[in-house]
C-alpha cells in the first residue's frame, strides 16, 4: 500500500470502509498520476535529444544549426508524442466527448420526442 494511501486510510479509515466510490476515484487518480510522469519524462528525454543532436559539432564555442532541420532530430518526439495522445485519451478521453450524464440525457430526449410523437396523433 502506498503511504498517502495508507496515511489517507489512517485519517479516514472509519469514514471510508469498504467505499467502491474512494476505490474507484483512486485508481482514477493513480492512472492521472502516471499519465503526468509519462508526460514528465517524454518532455526531459525529447529535449536531451533535441538539444545534443543540435549540440553535436559543437567545437571550439561554435554552435552549429545542422541538426535543427533534420528529420531524425524531431523522429523521437514525434513518435512517442503520439503514443502520450493516446496514452491521454484513455485516462481523459471518455469523458471528454462523452461526459458521466451525457447518455442520461440523451436517453431522456429521445423519451420526450417519442412522448410528443405518440400524444401527436391523439
């Protein structure tokens, strides 16, 4: 068990016992948690290897622009960029178009059309 976990256990331990909804908004937050660490080392990474591949002729306090243009520079970041979207649509996605009373709502609208459809005719 993690220690602000357990330390949140020790605190509220009687308040939230056997709670499904504190299980379920901590998976939540670990899953957040682990997206931002994924997005931490992508921005660290990429930018070690953008900044030494355009460092890489740097003789004499020269600095030498060679490796700004090209294609193997940005590859990296390109690539795994695109592995953190999707890794972010999976923890933010779903809500994001599709919101928790989005289907509620729309399952309400479509009642009140056929209600008004069907009291049409009488």
């Amino acid at each position: 068990m993690g220690r602000c976990r357990k330390r949140f256990y020790e605190q509220y331990g009687q308040e939230f016992e056997n709670d499904e909804s504190f299980e379920i908004a901590y998976k939540q937050v670990k899953r957040i948690k682990g997206f931002y660490s994924h997005l931490k080392v992508y921005l660290i990474v990429n930018a070690v290897i953008i900044i030494s591949n355009i460092n890489r002729d740097f003789i004499e306090s020269r600095f030498n622009d060679s490796g700004l243009f090209d294609w193997h520079t940005y590859s990296t970041a390109l690539f795994w960029g695109i592995g953190l979207l999707i890794h972010a649509f999976t923890i933010f996605g779903p809500d994001l178009f599709f919101g928790a009373d989005w289907e509620q709502k729309k399952i309400q609208k479509y009642m009140d059309k056929e209600s008004q459809n069907a009291n049409k005719w009488e």
